[in-house]
C-alpha cells in the first residue's frame, strides 16, 4: 500500500485516528491525528515551495539535486524532535519531494559533507553551528529551525492537496553512517519502500489500528521505517526524542500500545520495567527488535518477565531492505523472508557452499540502485541484482525435503510462494559479523561477534568487545576487552574459563583487557575498529599484567591520550 495513499484513505474514513503521538511538554501528548496531518501536509509543502521560490530568486544558483533524486528537491530534517521530525516527513510524502533525516548528534563536519555532496536544497534544523558553517562553506540552500518552519508553516499559501505518487518516483534519501565514516547516501523509490513493507507487514506485523511504540531518533532507519509501516498500514506510530525508562510501563498502558520496535538495549529496560509494574505491560503483545543480534539473555528474560509477549529480531540493511528475522536463541540464524535470495561468496566472488564464511549478498526488490554519487565509492548492487553491505554470513544447509524452491539463480530463497507467506522451511543464514569483525589468527578466520556471544550470560561482566590486535607470529591475534571500573570485572582466570568450553582453542582470546569505557557511536553501539585502535595505541601488547591504569603515568608518551580515551586501560 502506499504511504500517501493510505494516508489520504485514512483521513477520508477515519480522520481523527491518531498518526503520530509524542511526549509534549509538562507530561502533556503532541498528537496528530490523519485528518489533521493531511491538512498539515498542504501548509509543510507551501513552506518548501515559498523556500524554494525564494532560492530560485536569489542571485547565486540553488543547490543541484544529486542525479539520483532526477530532479526532485531534497528537503532535509535534523532535529531532536522526533515528533516534528515525522510531522515533516510524513507531511511531504504526497508530493514530489526527497525527504532526508540527518542526525543532529553526527560530527558537524559529517552533516555538512552530506548536505554539500547530495544537493539538499532546504534543511530544517535549530543548530546554529551547522547554519554557520554552511554559510562559510558556499552553501546556497535554505536553513531554518524547526519553530521558523512552523511560522512560515502558518503563514505561506498552502499548497495543493497531496496525491498518490508513481512507484518509479524518489521517494527518500538515507545514510548508512555518519558517526565515525563519511555517511553512504542511497535513494529509496516509492516502489522500493512499497516493496519493503510488503515484506515487513507480512513478518512484523504492522497491522491497522496497532498503536507501536518506536523510540528514537527519527533519522535512525530502524525508527523511521517503524513510522513508515504504521502510516502505511493506517497503524498510530507512537514516537519519542529518546528512552524514558521510568515511564516506559506507564506509557504503554495509557496509551494501549501493544507493539514494541526497538534496537536491543530497549528489551533490558522492558524486562526491569516489567518486574517493576507487569500490570502496565498486560496489553503488550509483540516487540520487534532490529539494529544488532539480540542476546539470548535478553531474549530469555523478557520470556520469564512477560511470558505472553513474543519477540521477534529481524536482520535487514537499510540499502536493502527486510532480509529474514529469528524467533529464538541469539538472533545470529536467520530464517529468509519470502522472495529473499542469499548467496555467500568469497574473497573473488566465487559462491561458497553452506557451513564456509564469506561475504553475504542479498536479492530483493526493496534494494536500493546504489549510493549517492559522491557519497561512496563503493557499489552496493551489482547488474544481476545482487547487493552486499558487507555483513559476514554462512549459508546454513537444508535437505531438499527442506529447500522447496530454495535455490533462484544461484542463490538461495523461496521462490513460487505467494506473497507474504513464510516456505514452510525457509532457507537460512548464520550472520557473522561485518567485514572488519572477520580476522585470520593462525590461519583461521575467527568472527568477532562469535566470540562476544560466548560471554553472554556471565555473571559479573558488562558490555564485552572482541578485537584483533597485530601479532609476529599469529599475524593478529583475538583479545577481549571488558568495561568496568578498577576490580569491577571477572579476573582472567574467570574469563578463559568460561571461554573454554564454549569457544575452540583457535576462537578463544589469548588476551585480557580491563577499560573504564569503549568507545561508542551515537547510538550506543560498541566501536569495534576504534576499540583495537586505542587499545594498539597504548601499546598494552607489551605492558605486564596488571598495569596500566594511570594515562597521566604515561607522561607526554603519544599513547596517552589513547589512554585516557579509554577511561584507563588495564592488561588482566
């Protein structure tokens, strides 16, 4: 169903349903029901068209529009509101407008490059930085913060009623990146994104009438797709700027969501909110989670603290779209959604046979066509349709009783099922990792993330990273850096013997490392290549255990600062 089209439907048939709900001011909700958006939407694209009349007016020429958008006018949000965030989104999507959301908290130097390098025309948002360096940097577009957009709002002329829109016409612009890499920029058609939540609303449920709860940035894929599949179904996306873990129960009981989609971290806060409270959760049906595996810890303590909800980890890329999700243990084995083809390969492109890591690709009509030009070098799709963002796979086997019409040009997926519904064995995929969580020690290729998932559930440690440090004889050996404060974390003993029996000799860490902080991207995920560079930097390869916890002990040496951004580094 198409997103402007059901919302045109919805404001026709049912106009005061609410879309869009947030937490306002002083306890209050910023509520937006269908009919109101629809008429909203008229004045959110009178202001792009007054702002876009006014560049056209002006001396220097606007911004191009990156070939890509052909020709349409990226219209861009960074806010910390998600509500008004959406409102813009949702707003503009029944007219012919690339809408694109940038994450206010990238590096300022990251917002500027995209902005610069895709031709966005008009950017919302209240950073005076970014306003000035775009200003200093030649910058021809429009920048106005969000209460300057809703006073030009109420003061343009409205624009005309919005409309369905064609399938082949650009639809919205995402990123791949931006916390520590140049964002990737890639285009999603209408069709591409219809295509997307047909497979989504066939897995995930996105339902008419389901009030979902999706926390976050708007400019996070996993929270804007969320807000997609509800306007596209004629669900209520119920949105907020970030995790309110106190009032999480209270909220979900007052406001009768029964659909939770979240990255990981959100099911802890579920789990301690529900013991708390499992009053405020007995509405609560489904979560759905996304962004990173979720832990079978996770996973088995949400069972025990709410044992009617079920929950879902689904795998995807924003650039491609829905891929498969798992039903149990540690998220890692993925069953295919209907009308998904995977291959693995290797290192020259040759098809790998189940049980051998490779480099995963992936068939599917939501793929994106590519990166923004002058985003990335990288191809994402290749002219027979297969497209790789990287991720580390092993194709798992299945018997042909099993396998159907598991195997479509090479690849493996169902095929000849009807839309929507699940092969009765779907193929699947045992994720890895990406490439960089891929190192070779001693001839064997050992992924990262497999070695993380073998502390899970320890008693005693926190959040864990496994990396690949340089070494003489192995060419990179695996250690295992655990946060904490000074003697707050399992002794080495402890830690190689859990690891015994749950990793071969070859996966085991053959070293131990104690830091105050890993590094983090903005979104809480652990930054595994920044975690073995500071870590190489302060040259703890070579220090005794035990030391190193000082950074100020180190002097003027070139690796203290590696140190200190570490919060103290200590060799176990």
């Amino acid at each position: 169903m198409p997103i402007a089209g059901r919302i045109l439907d919805l404001a026709h048939e049912h106009p005061d349903q609410p879309a869009i709900v947030a937490p306002g001011p002083g306890g209050t909700a910023r509520t937006i029901s269908y009919g109101e958006l629809v008429a909203d939407s008229r004045h959110t694209m009178g202001t792009v068209r007054a702002l876009l009349a006014d560049l056209e007016a002006q001396t220097q020429p606007a911004p191009a529009s990156a070939p890509e958008a052909q020709g349409l006018p990226i219209v861009a949000t960074s806010l910390d509101s998600a509500f008004d965030a959406a409102r813009i989104f949702a707003g503009l999507a029944g007219y012919p407008v690339v809408s694109a959301t940038i994450d206010p908290r990238w590096p300022l130097e990251h917002q500027v490059g995209v902005i610069a390098a895709t031709g966005i025309a008009v950017v919302v948002s209240d950073s005076a930085a970014l306003a000035a360096v775009l200003r200093e940097r030649g910058w021809t577009g429009a920048i106005v913060t969000g209460a300057r957009f809703a006073e030009l709002g109420r003061a343009s002329a409205p624009a005309p009623a919005p409309t369905r829109r064609e399938g082949p016409e650009p639809f919205l612009m995402l990123f791949s990146s931006g916390t520590t890499d140049n964002p990737k920029a890639f285009i999603k058609t209408r069709y591409q994104y219809r295509e997307n939540f047909a497979v989504s609303s066939a897995y995930l449920e996105p339902l008419p009438g389901v009030h979902t709860l999706a926390p976050g940035p708007v400019s996070y894929s996993l929270t804007l797709y969320a807000l997609v599949e509800c306007l596209a179904s004629g669900g209520t996306a119920h949105l907020a700027d970030g995790l309110d873990a106190a009032g999480l129960g209270a909220r979900i009981r007052s406001e009768a969501i029964t659909r939770v989609v979240a990255v990981p971290a959100l099911v802890q806060a579920l789990i301690v909110a529900a013991r708390r409270t499992p009053e405020d959760f007995a509405g609560l049906d489904l979560v759905v989670t996304g962004g990173a595996n979720l832990p079978a810890a996770l996973r088995d303590g949400l069972a025990a603290a709410l044992p009617g909800v079920r929950i879902v980890s689904y795998y995807g890329a924003a650039e491609i779209g829905f891929i498969g999700d798992s039903r149990g243990g540690d998220g890692t084995l993925i069953s295919l959604y209907t009308g998904i083809e995977a291959q693995v390969r290797d290192s020259e492109g040759a098809p790998l046979p189940p049980g051998e890591l490779g480099t995963l690709f992936i068939r599917a009509r939501a793929c994106s066509a590519g990166y923004v030009t002058g985003t990335a070098r990288a191809r994402l799709r290749g002219p027979d349709g297969w497209a790789s963002v990287g991720d580390q796979a092993r194709l798992v086997a299945v018997d042909a009783a099993e396998a159907g019409a598991a195997a479509v040009g090479g690849g493996h997926g169902p095929a000849g099922a009807e839309s929507g519904a699940r092969a009765p064995k779907a193929p699947r995929i045992s994720l890895a990792g990406r490439a960089g969580d891929i190192v070779v020690t001693g001839g064997h290729k050992v992924a990262l993330p497999e070695v993380e998932r073998a502390f899970d559930g320890m008693p005693g440690l926190g959040a864990g990273c496994a990396i690949g440090l340089p070494s003489d004889s192995l060419g990179t050996l695996v250690a295992y850096a655990v946060e904490g404060p000074v003697g707050s974390v399992p002794a080495k003993a402890e830690l190689r013997a859990w690891a015994e029996p749950r990793l071969a000799p070859q996966f085991a860490p053959r070293r131990y490392y104690r830091v105050g902080r890993l590094p983090r991207t903005v979104g809480g995920k652990i930054r595994r290549e920044e975690a073995a560079r500071l870590l190489a930097l302060a040259g703890n390869e070579a220090d005794p255990p035990g030391a190193a916890e000082a950074g100020a002990a180190r002097g003027s040496r070139p690796e203290a600062s590696a140190v200190e951004s570490l919060g103290g580094v200590e060799r176990l």
